[in-house]
C-alpha cells in the first residue's frame, strides 16, 4: 500500500516493500481482531518515512570522504550502545532497522480492537517477539561478540557452549556467579535460632543486638513462593538485622519449599499451619496478649486472611499489622493479569488441582521464575543470553539475583485456589464472600492500625493496587510509597541515601478515596522509607524490657541456628 504522504526515496530502499507482507502476516496471528485502516496507513507512512531517512544517511556517510564522514549518532539503546555497533555500518544498519521494525509492529499491537485483556495480551506477545528478535541475541549479528570471539581465538566462544551447558543442567539462565554465595555463610546471616518448626514452616527468633527490646515482639509472613533471605541478604542491607536493631524481638516464618510429600497442601493448611500457628508460638514464648505483624506479597495476603479467620474466632492477636507490596484487592493486578482467565485456572485446576486425574500435583519454582523473568526479559533474560553465552562472560556477583534464582516449589491445591478465589473472582476484598479454615472472611473484623506500603514502579502489585487495600481495613491506616520496584523499592537501607518515599498525613485521619489523589497532595523526601516505618512501628512496641538471654522457652528450645534446614532446600 502507498502513501500519498510518503517522502520519495533518493535512493533505493532494500526491503521497502516488504512491510506489506509483514503486516499481512502479522495481522494473520490477530486473527478475528481488527487494525483500523486509517491507523495502519498512519503507520506504515511513518515507518516509510522513517526507513527512507536511514537509507539516505547511511549512504551519505558510505560516499562521503575519510576525513569528512560524519560520526554516526548514537543508535539510542543500551544493547547497540557498544562501539562496535557503531564503527560497523552493517551493524548500526541491522540495528537501526531492527528498532524501526519494533516500533512499527509495537504501534499496530497498540492498535488493534478489542477489550483491554485483549490488547494487553497482543501487546505482551509481540513484545516478546520483539525482544526474542534483536540482533544483539544472535551471534553472527552481534559485533561485539564478534570481535571477542576474534580478540580471543574462540576462547570466548568455548566458555560460552560451557556457561549453556551448565545452564541447561541448572535449567536456568544464571543471573550472577552463584557459586559465590551460601545460605548461611553470605547471605541470611543475621544470628538466630529456629524455636519451632512444623511441616510447613520453621520459626525463626533472632538474637537480639540491643540490652532492652520492646515487650511485645514482631513477627514476619514472608511470600511462600520466594525464601524468606530477601528480607536479610547482607548484613548493610536487611530488613530483619535493621528491625532487630530497632531494639524489637523479631521472628520470622521460614517457609518449606515443599516436595512431593506436600504436594496436596491447601490454602487453608498454610493459614492454619502457618501464620496462626506461628502467631500462637510467639505469643507463648514471649508471654505477650498482643504482637506486631508484618506480611510482605503474598505473605501479606496470607497474614491478613489469616488475622480475619482469628477475628472470626473472636482472636484479636494483632497489635500492628504492616503489608508491603500485597494484594488485598486484586481488581488491578497489572501484567500478571493477562495470564489469568477462567481457561487458564481450570486448566491449572486439571492438572495441579485436588480434582486432578493424577491427584494433586506441584507447580515447579523454576516455571514461577521463568515467569517473573519474562516480565522484564531484556533485563533478566537476554542480557544473560548475550553474556554468559555469546561473549562467555561470567555474570558478577548479586546477591539479589542469587535470590532470585533460588525458586520454590507450591503445592498444586494451595496455588490453584489463590489463583481462582483471589486473582480471578477476587473474594477476598469481600466480607464474608470466602470461607477460610471454617470462618466467613471479612479483613474489617482486624482490629488493628495498619501501616501500608507501596512501590512507585512495581510491574508485580501496582502501587495503586497496593493503596486499593487501605478502604477494606477499619483500623487506623498509614500509607506510605517508595521509589522503584517491587523488590528494590522495599530493600532500602537507609544508609545508602538512595531513592525517595512519599508520605501524606491524610485530611482528619482519613486517606483519600483515589490512589491518585492521594499522591497529588503526598510529600516526597529523599532516602528510605525505613525509618519512617520504625518511627510508626516504636509506639506499638510497647516499654522496653530487658532482651531475652536465650531464645525460645521452655517448651519452645532451640532446634538449631538460622537460617535452618527448610530454607537451604532447592527446588
């Protein structure tokens, strides 16, 4: 199709003409959806347009003197931004039209008809495509990699057939050198001991760093579908060894990564077994009525269900309750939600599920993982391609990322009733809609404050979605927002200075009804949101007493030191 508005070419344009069979063949894969005409004529002048400039440059620099060529522009992408890209006119062609081709199939996905599950899922699939498709992936495109294999005899390439070996033994791509880091030894360090442990969970209590601590202790609800060590990967940068500090008597659930013995556990064994059963041990070893709590992800949604099944019981055990990053609400739960649908969870329900033809089965950590992954993949998947395999590079050492690769293994019932009750038909926003552990849920019933928070730029629990909790609860609410993402935003030392938060002291106590608005009148500070948490957490910590000389009780003894045998388990 011409373009009444298309500039003419100076020259001969290789593959002009191409772009109509490419958007026939894509529109092909959007079978029964639609591009309207006068958007897809709109785009195919501007991608003419846009080409034939290209074209024309590269061939005024190709004809133009030695000394009076002119230095190529920067192709404006980090994965071209080597100079390599730059000083080879073949590269910086490839490069340059593969991102006007991103551009263009990026603009019809953007265009095409439907309801926003829709269009969210078409663009996804062809972000994908794009980002599977850049030279820079490929070894004969990459000049880079060309030049190390050259620079280096093949070395490069050698070590790099090594690095995907090992990877596909591993069976996954390596996101840092994990040989350097040991649960216990480097990362998960904070001294303690685990004082209780059942099939499902280990309960850690950690040595206290100050001569008086709070008389009523704190607990953590990490997620279940990630180890608890994000909250205590290096000494400079835990939120567990930053709590003790604070002069508060922590514990925290370690959760199992289940095998085959555990594979037909439901959402009502890990409330039950889990957070209430933990919540009664700290109150026995610690002899306090009342104890602080805090939930991160899923943890959060865990801690809160299982608060409301104790409200229903006529259990009042939380003084405090802090959610980071959770779900209470699941209206808005940004890309994950193009995954679920009623066809996706029965199909889950069929395999993993209760009703399974084979019995209930286990969703594998490394699939979650993958996953996550691919939700940022130019990040967190071809990156790792391009350097562990094409250049044969060695990833450095993260201990975040070494986190990130020690996936958890859920049991098929627990995750397939969190996917249909909460992400699907989103029940848990609604008084008494679910039956947990024989008690009509209602999260109102948790007579407590709550402090929640929010991260600016997480892709996981949008920060909207993350202040959609603060209506459901009736207790006095605090809300607070970092900067970054949803793991970053929350591992955030104070002493590094970085980043900032946003804070609001609400009208008469109350928050504003819309996230927005909420935002628009907050007040940004510079660094963590650290303190501003311990500062909302020190009065409901009660006085100060002397700090435990040994950890546990007389019926609760040591069983061995953090970080303990459930957490070591690999997937």
């Amino acid at each position: 199709m011409k373009s009444k508005t298309s500039p003419k070419p100076e020259a001969p344009l290789p593959g002009a003409d191409a772009f109509g069979a490419a958007v026939g063949d894509s529109l092909k894969a959007f079978k029964g959806l639609n591009v309207p005409m006068e958007q897809l004529t709109r785009i195919q002048a501007d991608y003419l347009k846009n080409a034939t400039e290209m074209w024309n440059q590269s061939l005024q620099r190709l004809h133009a003197a030695p000394d009076a060529a002119a230095k190529p522009a920067p192709i404006g992408d980090r994965r071209f931004a080597g100079s390599e890209w730059l000083s080879n006119p073949a590269a910086a062609m490839t490069a340059q039209m593969y991102l006007l081709n991103a551009k263009a199939l990026m603009q019809m996905a953007d265009s095409v008809q439907g309801d926003p599950k829709t269009q969210a899922r078409i663009r996804f699939a062809v972000q994908q495509w794009v980002d599977a498709a850049s030279p820079s992936n490929f070894l004969a495109l990459n000049p880079e990699a060309l030049k190390k294999a050259l620079d280096t005899k093949g070395e490069s390439i050698a070590v790099g057939m090594q690095h995907l070996v090992e990877d596909l033994h591993k069976g996954h791509v390596s996101q840092t050198d994990e040989s350097v880091f040991e649960v216990g030894r480097n990362v998960a360090t904070t001294a303690g001991s685990v004082v209780f442990e059942n099939e499902l969970f280990q309960l850690i209590e950690y040595k206290p760093l100050t001569a008086k601590v709070h008389e009523r202790p704190m607990l953590f609800v990490p997620p279940c579908i990630n180890k608890y060590y994000i909250l205590d990967l290096q000494p400079d940068n835990s939120v567990i060894r930053y709590t003790v500090e604070q002069g508060h008597r922590t514990f925290v659930v370690s959760w199992r990564n289940p095998d085959e013995s555990l594979k037909d556990k439901t959402w009502d064994d890990y409330i039950e077994q889990g957070p209430i059963a933990a919540i009664r041990t700290v109150q026995a070893i610690s002899g306090a009525e009342t104890i602080n709590t805090l939930g991160f992800c899923v943890g959060g949604t865990i801690l809160a269900t299982a608060l409301a099944v104790l409200a229903a019981r006529g259990e009042q055990p939380a003084h405090s309750v802090t959610l980071l990053t959770t779900l209470l609400d699941f209206e808005s739960t940004g890309i994950l939600d193009i995954f679920i649908d009623e066809q996706m969870v029965q199909m889950r329900e069929m395999t993993l599920g209760p009703q399974a033809p084979g019995g209930p089965g286990l969703l594998k950590g490394q699939e979650l993982a993958t996953t996550f992954s691919f939700l940022r993949p130019n990040d967190l998947v071809w990156n790792y391609v391009v350097g562990n395999y094409l250049k044969g590079e060695t990833p450095p050492p993260f201990d975040l990322l070494y986190w990130n690769g020690d996936s958890t293994n859920l049991p098929g019932p627990f995750y397939c009733w969190y996917l249909r009750h909460m992400y699907l038909q989103n029940e848990l926003k609604k008084p008494g809609a679910l039956t947990v552990c024989g008690e009509k849920v209602d999260l109102a019933s948790i007579e407590a404050p709550f402090f929640v928070y929010g991260s600016r730029e997480d892709h996981i629990v949008p920060w909207t979605a993350a202040y959609a909790s603060t209506p459901l609860i009736s207790g006095k609410k605090t809300f607070v927002l970092g900067a970054s993402g949803h793991i970053a935003g929350v591992i955030n030392p104070p002493a590094k200075g970085k980043r900032s938060h946003w804070t609001h002291t609400g009208t008469h106590g109350k928050l504003p009804a819309k996230a927005e608005d909420w935002l628009e009148t907050a007040t940004e500070h510079p660094g963590s949101w650290w303190p501003v948490w311990t500062d909302w957490l020190k009065p409901h910590g009660g006085k100060l007493v002397n700090a435990p000389k040994t950890p546990g009780s007389t019926k609760f003894k040591p069983i061995e030191p953090a970080p303990g045998r459930y957490v070591k388990a690999k997937a």
